[in-house]
C-alpha cells in the first residue's frame, strides 16, 4: 500500500469512529432495560419508545444529514453528529424521568446520521480496488462498539453487585444503569477532536467547484500518476450539479430506477430480519431461554466477539469475493438461524415447581403461584397470562424474567446456537455490504438525497421492529416472533437475488454508468473494467 493509499486508511479510520458510537449506542441500552423497566415502571410500548427513540430521531437524520452534507460539507455534518453523541450520553445518565430518558435518547438519535454520512465519505476518498475494505472498517468499528458495550454493561453489572469501596463511591453501586449510559460520552468528545484533523471530501469539493482543493486532497491519499485522471473522472460525473438544485423528483428518473429500488430492499431487509431486535434486547432474550441474569449479560457478550470475527471475514472477502454472494450467503444464513431460534422456543415448556416457588426472592404473594405449582405450560404465552392473573400486571412486568428463567424447560444451547448464527450471518453480508453498496451504488449528483431516502427506510424498518418488539413477546410469543423474521429474510431473498449486480472493483463513476444502463433486470450485468 502506498503512502497516499495508507493516508486514506487512516482518515477512514478516524471517520469510522461514527459507527463505533453507533454501535455502542444501540447495543448499550440492552444493559439498561433491566433496571428502568422498574425504576420508571414501563409498559410493553413505553419500553419500546425508550429503546426505539435514538432510531425514530435517526429517520429524521436520514432524510436531513445526507442533503445538509451536500451543502455544508461532509466533515462539518461530521463534527456536528460528534456533538450529539457527547450531549445525548450525558443527558441520559442524568435522565430524571422516563420522559427526559426518551428525550435525551431522541437527541442522541439524530447522530445516527452518522451511519449514512461516514460510509459516504469513506467511499468518496477510498481507491476504487480498496472502496470495500475501507467502507467495511466502518462496519467494523459498529460491531467493536457493539461487543464494548456489551463488555462495559457485564462490567457495570458485577461491579454493581460488588462492595468494592471505589464502587460506592462513585454510586455504582446504586446507579449501574446511569453509569452504562454516561461512559458513552468519553469517545464521543475522542472522536470530536480526531475529526478535527481530517479534510473536505475531494468529490464534495468538485461539487461546490472548489477543484483547486479537490486536487490538494487527492494529492494527499493518491499516487501522483492518477490525481489528473480520476479528478476529471469526478468532474465529468458531477456535471453541472455545482449549479442545479436538485429536487426530490429527481429521483425518479428511469437511470435511477435499478439503484433506488436494490437500495430500499437492501435497506428494509436488513432490519426487517430482527437484527436489532437481538442487539438492542439480548439479555432480555438469553433470559428467555432460561439463565440468570449475570449469565444473559455474560451471553450478550459473544454476540459482541461473533460480531467482530464475522466482520473481519467480511472485510478480507468483500473485494475478493464481491458484495453479491457475500449478501446473499449471509440472508440464507440469516434465514436458518432465526428460524432455529423460533423451533428451539417452541419447544420449550413452563412449569414452576413448589419447591422452585419456595426458593424465589419475589416481593410478591406466593399463595396464587403455589396454586400453579405442577401446572405445565406449553408456550410463553400460555404462561405469561397464568403468571399475570396470579400476580398481577404490574407485578409481571417486573418480575418476568425471574418466573420464566424458574419455570422454563428449554434447550437453551440451540436457542444460542441460532442466535449466534444469526448474528455471524448478519455481520458476514447485510451489515457490512449494505453501507458499502449505499456508498456505490447512488451517482455522485444525488448520492445524499438517495442516501437520504434508503436511509430513511433502513431507519424507519429498525424503529419499528425494535418498538413492537417487547408487544411480540408479549402477545405473539418468542417463538413466533423470530419465525417472523425468518418469513422476512426469505421474503427479500428473491428479488435480491435478481436484481443485485456485483459493484466490486469499479470506479464510482463506473458503478453508475452500470446501473443506469442497465435496464432490464434479467440481463446480464455488462463487464466494466475500472
């Protein structure tokens, strides 16, 4: 790799940080259900709105941090997500109410923009044969941010239960959850001041005819002998955009058809599969299977380390390989799993022992449960809604997983087993290649605005799995739930796989030209050489 090649990496790199924040974020709240559900008595959807808020502000994000990087810059939207990260971990440490929490997880939110605006950037100033390596650390760095989360609410937890004095005194011990959602604030003010160092997008730059600067960037992470060739390649691409505003509509011309319609289905399957449902609730569904709840946190943990190992592999086989079969492998695998998630739960049966009822620490009246003792249960749901007419509502909501990790017959290896799966497939195709195809796919005249609008309906998608999920569980059952996202994955399979062309190796420019020559689905995808 040359010096400029290796300048690239580093900037990609920094910029990359975004999605470790994103990672952290989203995965970070999955340690904090456990002790706000109670503190600020959730129902199912309040549950859902405070894990759900960051994605919901993320959908306005979509649709307003892609054009305003069209229009300030790409490094300044940067900077301002960077902010957003650092005030909305604060504000949520110090959340007073369930409202505020909602509120302060809203406003972090908006820096999910960031998911859309780093692989963009990266695209732009990563070499076409290295574009999907580099555009995967950004994938990357979410699934590093995932597995330290993950870490860190472990961590929290058992340092919560000790009665080390350094614990007490910083109120770990009374605030675990607090502290979770606070450290999030020491990288975000880390990446703030890293990005501080980075330059303008050279294909940006072109945009707001400022060549001049352009061609100083591109010095800077290419090799000499290329800067004159692929800065007439942007400019010719970019056209007279410079001095046309483009309007929405603009979307709808035919060339764009083809990347528009790979794009929302890319976009809409990757969440509409569950895996934010895994991310942001796994302790909550390890105890399903059964575990305590030191061993759910300790179990979320491997998704983190499966996340890392998948995403590594992605990275080394995705110019290799191409983003195609690495996509569609990973949606089968997807399928597979979720689908033995749903059977390993399906078996399972519930029966709470008078022994085991005698043994549990609830401050609750044993006598109806005792009336229950010996009854066998089929399914989650049958009984859930025996727990709830004994105990209550109230009491059920607070104290479930307690009764079912009690009462729960269950094969709890499989169920791990395809969750795992689930998650290694998701972070082989859908999480990486996603970006790196949002990244390549779109023309350089419209690529926020097109960014924009997929992003709007990844975010959109991922809101909506992630606030219904808790009412699934809770009037569906687990079991069904994942057999739902198994139907999903297989839903999107098909027209994936006719409509997907391979974009490895291509200039960005020719990656256009590709898709806007294409017309008809069922030909073959034209041979274009770099």
């Amino acid at each position: 790799m040359n010096e400029g090649h290796g300048r690239a990496l580093r900037i990609a790199c920094i910029v990359s940080l975004g999605g470790f924040l994103f990672g952290f974020d989203a995965s970070v709240i999955s340690g904090v259900i456990t002790f706000i559900v109670p503190r600020f008595g959730l129902s199912d959807l309040q549950l859902g709105l405070v894990v759900g808020a960051p994605t919901l502000a993320g959908m306005i994000a979509a649709l307003t941090a892609a054009p305003l990087a069209d229009r300030i810059g790409r490094r300044p939207v940067l900077l301002i997500l960077a902010a957003l990260y650092t005030v909305s971990a604060v504000a949520s440490a110090l959340a007073p109410s369930y409202e505020v929490l909602v509120a302060a997880r809203f406003l972090g939110g908006l820096a999910f923009a960031s998911l859309g605006i780093a692989p963009m950037y990266i695209g732009e100033i990563a070499p076409a044969k290295r574009r999907g390596f580099m555009v995967s650390v950004n994938q990357m760095n979410i699934m590093i941010g995932f597995s330290v989360a993950y870490f860190a609410n472990y961590f929290m937890l058992e340092a919560s239960q000790s009665s080390a004095t350094w614990v007490a005194a910083l109120g770990i011990d009374a605030h675990a959850w607090r502290w979770m959602l606070g450290v999030e604030a020491i990288p975000a003010l880390v990446w703030f001041l890293f990005l501080l160092r980075v330059p303008e997008s050279p294909r940006y730059l072109v945009l707001r005819e400022r060549v001049s600067e352009a061609r100083d960037v591109l010095a800077s992470i290419r090799p000499a002998s290329v800067i004159r060739e692929e800065l007439k390649e942007i400019q010719l691409s970019v056209g007279d955009a410079a001095t046309r505003r483009y309007h929405p509509r603009e979307l709808l011309h035919p060339s764009l058809r083809l990347c528009l319609m790979v794009g929302f289905l890319v976009a809409i399957a990757q969440q509409v599969t569950g895996i934010n449902a895994i991310y942001f609730y796994a302790p909550s569904i390890f105890e399903q299977s059964g575990v305590g709840t030191n061993a759910a946190f300790a179990q979320a943990t491997l998704i983190g380390i499966i996340n890392i190992v998948a995403t590594a592999i992605a990275m080394v086989l995705i110019d290799r390989m191409g983003r195609r079969p690495l996509l569609l492998f990973g949606l089968v695998g997807i399928i597979l799993s979720t689908a033995l998630v749903g059977y390993g739960f399906q078996q399972a049966s519930y029966e709470l022992r008078e022994s085991t009822i005698a043994a549990l620490e609830l401050p609750v009246d044993r006598a109806p449960l005792e009336e229950l003792a010996g009854m066998r249960f089929d399914s989650d749901l049958e009984f859930k809604r025996a727990m709830t007419e004994a105990i209550g509502a109230d009491a059920m909501r607070a104290h479930s997983a307690v009764l079912i990790q009690a009462a729960i017959e269950v094969d709890a290896r499989l169920v791990l087993a395809g969750i795992l799966g689930f998650v290694f497939s998701f972070a082989l195709s859908l999480g990486p290649v996603m970006w790196v195809l949002f990244s390549e796919i779109f023309p350089n005249r419209v690529r926020g605005l097109a960014m924009g609008v997929t992003g709007f309906a990844n975010s959109l998608s991922s809101f909506l799995v992630q606030f219904i999920f808790p009412w699934e569980l809770s009037n569906l059952g687990i079991a069904m739930t994942f057999f739902i996202f198994s139907a999903a994955g297989l839903l999107f399979l098909v027209p994936l796989a006719r409509l997907l062309p391979e974009t490895r190796g291509h200039s960005l420019e020719a990656v256009e030209a590709l898709f806007s020559g294409r017309r008809n689905a069922g030909q073959p995808v034209p041979e274009i050489r770099p």
